[in-house]
C-alpha cells in the first residue's frame, strides 16, 4: 500500500464518512471505528473494500439469499450512540456477524466491561471468534445458541442490543436486563424497520422509546423470527407483506394475480407533494404503516441489462434495484411512482414529485387512498422517525396499551409484547 493507502489512512477515511453520514459526535465511537481493524474481521476482501462505509453479505442460504453480513459502519455507529455505551457496562449482543460490532463495544467498555456476543449459525460464531481473536478481542464471549434465549451466565446486562431485525422483545432479554438497561433493536413495523433504544417507563413494567433511527438488517432467525413475508410476482419481483396481512375478503395475497393487474393500464393519480426518496421511506412508509393495515412494499431487482423493469418511476432506486411502498387488498394494489423536478422555495422542497399509480378493478379506489395518504402526511408536515415514539408492552408487564390516548396510534400484536407505535 502506497501512504495514501495505508491501513490507518483507510480507517481516518472511514472514519470521516461515517462521522458525516450518521452524524454522530461521540469520541468514544470515533476511536473505537479508528482503533478496531475491520480487515481483520472481513479477511477474504481487500483492505481497499473493508474500510468503505458498506454493509458486506458474508453468508447466503441455499436460495442464494443473503443471512449474515457486517452491516453498514454508519448504521453501527448510530446503534451504539442509541446504547450510550460507557466503560465498566456488561453488554448481550445478539447476532455475532464477523464479531467487529463487538469488537467495537468491547473498546467501549474497556477491560472492566463484559461482552456476550449469541449467534444462531455455529459457524458464523466460530469465525467471529477468530476474527476477535485476531484483532485482539480474546475476552468477547461467543456463543453459538438461539438468540431469543440470551445468555443467562453472563447476566444481568446494563445494554443489550441485536444487530438483526426482530419483530417481537425477548422474555429472555428482558429478564436478563438490569435495572437501568437500554435495549437497542431493529424492529420491523410494517415493512419498515427501525433502529429503537428502549428504556423501562418507570411504572407498569412497559419499556418506551428512547430515540428511534431507520435503519435495514437481515432479519431474525429462530423461534424469533417475525411473521413478515415476500410473495413474488415474478422472480426478482416481490410485494413485502407486513404481519402475514390478508385481504378484505379473507384470502390470502396471490402473486400471479397481482403480477397480472400490473400488466395492465393503471388509475393514475397526482398528489401534489415534493419530497425527497429518504423521506418516501423513512417518512411516508413510516405513515403508511401506521395508519393503513393495508401497506406494503413492493421490490424489483433489475440487472442492467434486462431493461427498465416492471416498477415504473420507482421513488428509490440505484444500481441493480428498484423500490416503492403501496397498499394492496382484494382486486388490487397502489405504489407510489415519482417524476424528479427541480427544487422550490419552501420547507419541503424535495426534488421527487410523488404520484400514485393504481393497478386491478380496484386499482382507482385504492389509488385514491394512497393519493389520501400522501397528501394527509404532507399536511402534518412529512414526520419521519424523528416524531415517532414506540411503547412496548411485555405480556408479563402489570399495565396495558391504550392507543386511545394517543389518537391513531398502531397496535402491533406480538407474542410476548405488544407495541404501539404513533406520531407527536
């Protein structure tokens, strides 16, 4: 490596780019990113590639399908800010990946901390803890065993978090929990996925919000795993259907039928909204999901060389894919599309013009509601995360939710907890 190229001119650029793309000011994190060697925890890649701000696949299923990878620094960066980290805490992570997110808690804490890494894939646990071992982090316990479960020896935790997406608390994290303990998880609401820290309320045994950030992880595996599923259209070619959703009719959502009303002309409808496509998703699909049990996502792979594809004017797209969100129901489905315009003066002058685009016999009357949507969103100024606020109730806990109390809040019926997710 040429002196531009160095490991340590590799690391400060990393560094940069996270600092700038999460906004993060803590040192702590900054050093730990600095100080904890990334290559060694992504041996088969270049230094060149470990050190970009990239999430990295490092193991796929039979199919194909990606189960385990080292996320994104930045997103990293933001959970461990959401975990207020400091030296001394004792620390349940579950989801090893490579080991480097433990790593990285394991700088935090120092040497009078503890960190319990659990990871479903015994292999995945075994590499994690030669790559650790590697990078000097000998003292991180791996475990390979079912997350839900935790790690009873090593209790009681000050911080747990997963570094995969759940859609349901663990009894078992909960239990294992100290007093003061901040939970940090990615939790699925609805097809959107966000990163929530979750403080005890102090009365009734329910835990709330204590800052919430998008964010996108594989999800759980095990007795964990979530009800969310993907009926394809065609191959690259899927809906994301939230909580097992069925139709007003009481069947279930058919693939071939939906693939054939988006064969068809669509109801197309305008809305009259800017915005940009970080807010169509963080924001909008946020709504969406909290206001319409209907919602949906709808994903294409495109390889460069098959054309535009089936999603016309997706409001997100980039190399090799292609995405929007919708509702769907018996006889139909609406997406959003989006024209690019120059920007105007204003507070939301966003360079995406957002449209809808109806499909099926009831393609007009669920474009209509869409475009409803869009525009009440826009109304109440375009929240995003940033005025979303998530209480979990465990099903052991003495008090219950109440979504009465916060107008059109979304109850979330989980097996051990049930959460209820609003606006302020």
């Amino acid at each position: 490596m040429t002196d531009g190229t160095s490991l340590a001119g590799l690391r400060e650029r990393l560094v940069a780019q996270v600092l700038q793309t999460s906004g993060i000011r803590d040192e702590r994190i900054a050093a730990a990113l600095r100080d904890v060697p990334r290559h060694l925890f992504l041996p088969h890649l270049p230094p060149e590639e470990a050190y970009l701000d990239d999430a990295i696949v490092t193991k796929r299923d039979a199919d194909g399908q990606p189960i385990s990878s080292s996320s994104q620094p930045a997103i990293m960066a933001i959970m461990l800010d959401q975990l207020t980290l400091v030296p001394g805490q004792r620390v349940l992570e579950i989801g090893a990946g490579t080991g480097y997110n433990a790593a990285l808690v394991r700088h935090i804490v120092g040497p009078t901390g503890a960190v319990v890494s659990v990871d479903i894939e015994a292999d995945l646990a075994d590499r994690a803890r030669e790559h650790l071992a590697s990078a000097g982090y000998r003292d991180v316990t791996v475990v390979a065993a079912d997350g839900a479960d935790g790690y009873p020896p090593g209790a009681p935790y000050d911080r747990v978090i997963a570094t995969v997406g759940v859609s349901d608390l663990a009894p078992a994290w909960l239990e294992q929990a100290g007093p003061g303990a901040r939970i940090v998880v990615p939790l699925d609401v609805r097809g959107s996925q966000l990163a929530v820290a979750f403080g005890r309320s102090g009365s009734g045994g329910h835990w709330i919000s204590r800052s919430i950030a998008p964010c996108g992880f594989m999800r759980m595996r095990g007795s964990l795993a979530g009800p969310e599923r993907a009926v394809v259209l065609q191959p690259g070619f899927s809906v994301m259907l939230p909580d097992g959703l069925t139709l007003a009719d009481g069947r279930e959502v058919d693939g071939a039928a939906l693939a054939a009303f988006m064969d068809g002309p669509p109801a197309e409808f305008g809305t009259g909204v800017r915005t940009s496509s970080v807010q169509v998703f963080w924001g909008l699909g946020l709504w969406l999901a909290t206001r319409d049990r209907r919602s949906c996502g709808v994903t294409e792979e495109r390889p460069a060389e098959d054309g535009p594809g089936r999603l016309a004017r997706p409001p997100l797209g980039g190399a090799g894919m292609a995405a929007t969100a919708g509702i769907v129901d018996s006889g139909g489905i609406a997406v959003l599309t989006a024209d690019k315009a120059p920007p105007v003066p204003g507070p939301r002058s966003g360079q995406l013009a957002l449209q809808v685009a109806g499909f099926g016999p009831r393609g007009s009357e669920l474009g209509a509601a869409l475009a409803g949507h869009v525009q009440a969103w826009d109304a109440a100024g375009q929240p995003g995360a940033a005025r979303l606020h998530v209480d979990a109730y465990p099903r052991s806990a003495a008090d219950e939710p109440d979504p009465a109390a916060t107008g059109d809040a979304l109850l979330i019926e989980r097996s051990a907890t049930r959460f209820m997710v609003y606006h302020t």
